[in-house]
C-alpha cells in the first residue's frame, strides 16, 4: 500500500501510544503518642499525585497521603486521632506500547483506579505502634503525535444528509403522548 496514491491521505494526530496499570499494597507503621488500647478507625484523605514518562517504557507516579487513626488509650478510658503523612512513588510498566511516534514530546495521564484505601489497620505486637495496610491502584496513559493513514472514496461518498436515509415514522407510544389540544391551548394564553 503506498501512501503516496490518491486512495489515501495521511493524517497527523495526538493518539494513546502506551498504557500500563498497577496494583499495590503498602503497608505503614504509625507511632501515636499514647500506647493504644484499641484500633476505633482508619481513614486515608487528601491523596495528591502527578504523573511523568520515566523511560521507554515506564511511568512514575509520585504521590501522598494522609492517614488518620482512631484509637484508645488508657484502657479504654480515652481516644485521640493520630495523622501521618505517606509519601509514596508508584513505577507503572507500560504493557501497551506503540514506538511509532512522530517525536519524543508526550502527555502523561494518569487515572486513580483505587483511591489509597486502608485494608487493615492493628495494633503491633509489641504494642506501642499501629500497622496499616493501603492498597491504591493507577491507569497511565502516554499521549503522543503519530500518524494515521485514511482512506479516501473515489467517488466522494454520500454524507447522511439525505432525510430518505432516516425512519421519521412515529410509534404507537409516541402518538399516544401528543396533546390534541395543544393549539388550542397556545392560542387561550396568547389572548
């Protein structure tokens, strides 16, 4: 196939030209300011994260996040939230790749699949610290310039613009839903 007939035209576009996904578990040690009696909830918020093309064929995605545990202290007499902040860096292979790139100037986006989640949160043997399981997982895409070849009709082929390509018919249920009276109602508010 040449690219050079009159059959096709090349054209030149932003396209995905790579993709990757990753799953992760992490696991975080936390040492509240009290000896904890009991675990009373977790939660993980204010995920940040950013995205860029580290090689060929990988993205990493850096990000944080804060967890907030709930505990008792004192035997149960007293609670307190304790907050720690995670730094985490995510490497995601690309296991889709197109190298036909037209240059090495690319986009990177990147999709939170799994927000950073707690899985388990406990109290440590020894009991002075709490261990936190998070799992978050992230889409990547590599956005880049490529080209694409396209067809062209000869003949200049029809554009559906010709109403005798459209069913303009009503249904049964369509007719039952028109007001008869609309006209005459119209007319009634105009006066």
């Amino acid at each position: 196939m040449s690219f050079l007939d009159n059959d096709y035209r090349e054209i030149i576009t932003k396209a995905v030209c790579g993709k990757g996904r990753k799953f992760t578990q992490a696991t975080h040690n936390v040492s509240p300011s009290h000896r904890p009696s009991s675990i009373l909830g977790c939660w993980v918020i204010n995920h940040l994260y950013n995205a860029k093309k580290k090689s060929d064929d990988t993205v990493e995605v850096s990000g944080s996040y804060d967890i907030n545990i709930w505990y008792s202290y004192n035997d149960n007499t007293k609670t307190e939230v304790v907050t720690e902040r995670v730094t985490y860096t995510d490497t995601i292979p690309l296991s889709v790749k197109d190298d036909n790139t037209l240059n090495d100037e690319y986009d990177v986006i990147a999709k939170v699949l799994q927000q950073p989640n707690c899985l388990e949160c406990k109290i440590a043997n020894q009991g002075q610290k709490i261990i936190v399981e998070i799992e978050r997982e992230f889409l990547v895409q590599i956005i880049g310039e490529t080209k694409v070849a396209v067809k062209v009709d000869p003949d200049g082929a029809k554009v559906a613009d010709d109403d005798d390509d459209w069913d303009f018919e009503l249904t049964d249920d369509e007719l039952s839903d028109v007001n008869p009276d609309f006209l005459d109602e119209e007319s009634s508010k105009e006066s």
